[in-house]
C-alpha cells in the first residue's frame, strides 16, 4: 500500500511516500529555521503561511524521486497533532482535500507517535516491547511500548522539554534558534571540569523529569560569568559543555531505571534531542553495560519529518483505520488516547 505522509505540525514542511512493501521511496523537507531565526522561536502565522507555499511543490519533488505518479497512492496520512494549530490545519486540510478528490482514505496521525516509530524506517529495527525515550523541542517523555498505540506514560517533564531547555540554555549564550546543535557544537570544545552543573530530579524516585532549575542555574553561571565583562567563546564552551553533559546524565539516569522497573533490554529514541551525539554515546556506554540496546532513527529522522508520519499513517491505514467525516486536528492529543493495533507490523524494507 503506497502511502504520501504529510507533516506540518510545527516549523518543517515534510512530505514523504512509504510503501508496505517496499519501503521508504522518497522523502523531501522544508525547515523554516531561516523564516523564524530573528525572532528567536517559532511564530505559528509565519509558519501556517509558509507551510500553504512548500507543502504542494514538495509533493512534486517526492512523486519525481519515487518514479510515482498521484495515480499510485493509495493512502494519505497527515499530522493531526499535537502542534501549532493554524499549522495543523495547512496540512490536515491539503491531505483530507488531495484524499478526497483521488478517492483514497485519509487518516490523521499522532506526532509523537510518528517520532516513537521513526527508528522502525532503518534497517535494524527493534521488537516489542519496548521502553521510548521522546525527546523532542515540545515533549519529553518516557513510555513503555508494547505495541502500535499501547502506550504507558512512565513519566514526563513537569515543566520544560528537553530540547527547548537547550533553546533556551543557547539563547542565554546569544545562540540562535533552534540552540540544541549549536550548543551540542560549542560543548565539543567544553572543558567539563570547569562547571559541574546539578542532574535535576535524579535524587527522587520516579521517572518525572524537570528542567526548569537547570534553566536558572545556567542563567546565574551565565551572569557570574559576565560579571567580568562579555562572554568569551570559552566561557561559552564550557557552559555548554557543563549544560549538555547535566541533560544527558539525566536522561541516562531515567533510561536505565525505566528499563529496570520495566524488565526490559530494549530502549528507542526519538525526537529532535535524539540527534545529540553525547546522548547516543552515553546511552550506549551505559546500556551495554546492562546488556541492553537502544535504537534510534537516523539524524534526519529524528527531527520532524513527513517519512516518520507516511509509516505511522500506513500502519494504521493497511489496518483499516480512516478518519471519520468529522475528524479535527488535535493541538493537545495525549498519546494513551490512541487505539491500538492488533495487526503486524506492514513494513518493507527501505530503497
Ligand atoms: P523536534 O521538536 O523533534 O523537531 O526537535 C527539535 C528540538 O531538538 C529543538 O529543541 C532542537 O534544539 C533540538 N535538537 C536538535 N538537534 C539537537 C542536538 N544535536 N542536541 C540537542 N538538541 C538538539
Ligand atoms: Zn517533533
């Protein structure tokens, strides 16, 4: 079953088309980092208006790639949530329209979900269940995995998300927008015994994540460090480097004891922070240690992209499962609302 995946739920115009049997045959994305740069963040306008301009050529550019023509698809997926609703609706509106006049099924898929399975587009793909670590600009969460839509939320940030604590952290470093490559970049050069920086949360039981006081105590090193006049690349550097490492031992903490309270050896991530060296590295140190693996996608997988929303949508569409006449997007969609599916996976394997 060929299916196009449209993705539009925040600052990236992804389309992408996914075969259940032959893979992923074509992808294109627009960022629009260059578009929201100078204000420092993402403006939802700005963002709905550029999606209605790149979401139709890209199409093209996938349909060329694939050797397809829109006669071929048999499927639309889109995102319907979470997000930025005016962007939410850019893509859902285009899909259930495209959906409508090729007389094909359209069906909305959950954003979070897309990254979760994101990794399942590589070669080497993990088995159920599985614990996920989502570590996106908007979410970080921790959920066990036994299935496609059997979800369980172990846990959760109760304030700032991973990747928009780096955004914020870089801001404070006059980084631009989106900070978490940037600063992932300066803390290569980072002494780490310079700053030791506290691992928030680590202390307590459970698997809630909190970023907020982290957020604070690189403001007050930021403003000691200034005292002394402007920040020097050095100092920057070494920020960054007591900031990451701070982010990712926390995450570290969590992962391993989520796979021990759970009884598993199985660890995914996914999502934009995901792409973060250190993180990969370190995970992978400590998980061998404990005999367990961890998987992610590739790095242009784990940003937003329309190749991660064409599988999920595919999955649930070669199930049956289609939007309903009154579908609507969902700018807050709790992930345990989802139906599962009882079917195996339709996967084939990538071009
Ligand atoms: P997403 O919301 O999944 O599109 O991911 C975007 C978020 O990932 C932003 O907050 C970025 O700052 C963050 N991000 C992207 N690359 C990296 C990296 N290498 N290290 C840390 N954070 C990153
Ligand atoms: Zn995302």
């Amino acid at each position: 079953m060929l299916i196009l995946g449209l993705e539009t739920s925040c600052d990236e115009t992804g389309v992408a088309l996914y075969d259940t049997s032959r893979g992923l045959l074509a992808h294109a994305l627009f960022s629009q980092v260059d578009i929201h740069v100078e204000y420092g963040g993402v403006v939802p306008e700005l963002a709905s208006r550029d999606h209605i301009r790149k979401a139709l050529p890209l199409l093209e550019e996938v349909l060329t790639k694939a050797g397809c023509t829109a006669a071929d698809i048999e499927g639309v997926a889109y995102t319907a949530g979470p997000g930025l609703v005016g962007a939410l609706m850019v893509g859902a509106t285009l899909a259930r329209a495209l959906a409508w006049g090729w007389g094909v099924p359209a069906l909305g898929v959950h954003h979070m979900e897309g990254h979760l399975l994101a990794p399942m587009l590589e070669e080497e793909r993990p088995d159920f269940p599985f614990v996920a670590l989502l570590v996106s600009g908007g979410h970080t969460q921790l959920v066990r995995v036994d299935g496609i839509g059997q979800y369980r939320l172990l846990g959760e940030s109760l304030d700032d998300a991973a990747g928009e604590a780096f955004d914020k952290a870089a801001k404070m470093l006059g980084l631009p927008y989106p900070g978490g490559p940037h600063i992932a970049r300066l803390a290569e050069s980072g002494d780490p015994e310079r700053f030791n920086f506290p691992r928030p949360m680590v202390n307590r039981p459970g698997l809630d994540f909190s970023f907020s006081g982290l957020k604070t105590y690189t403001l007050n090193t930021v403003t000691d460090c200034k005292a002394n006049g402007e920040l020097s690349e050095q100092d920057k550097c070494d920020i960054a480097r007591a900031f990451e490492e701070a982010v990712v031992a926390t995450l570290v903490i969590k992962c391993r004891r989520a796979l021990k309270q759970e009884g598993l050896k199985t660890l995914v991530m996914a999502g934009g922070v995901s792409a973060n060296r250190n993180l990969r590295a370190s995970l992978e140190r400590a998980l061998s240690k404990e005999k367990a693996k961890v998987f992610y996608p590739a790095p242009e997988f784990c940003t937003d992209n329309g190749a991660m929303i064409a599988y999920a949508g595919a999955q649930r569409l070669a199930a049956g499962q289609r939007d309903g006449e009154a579908s609507a997007v969902r700018p807050r969609w709790p992930m345990a609302e989802l139906p599962p599916l009882s079917a195996g996976l339709a996967t084939g394997v990538s071009a």
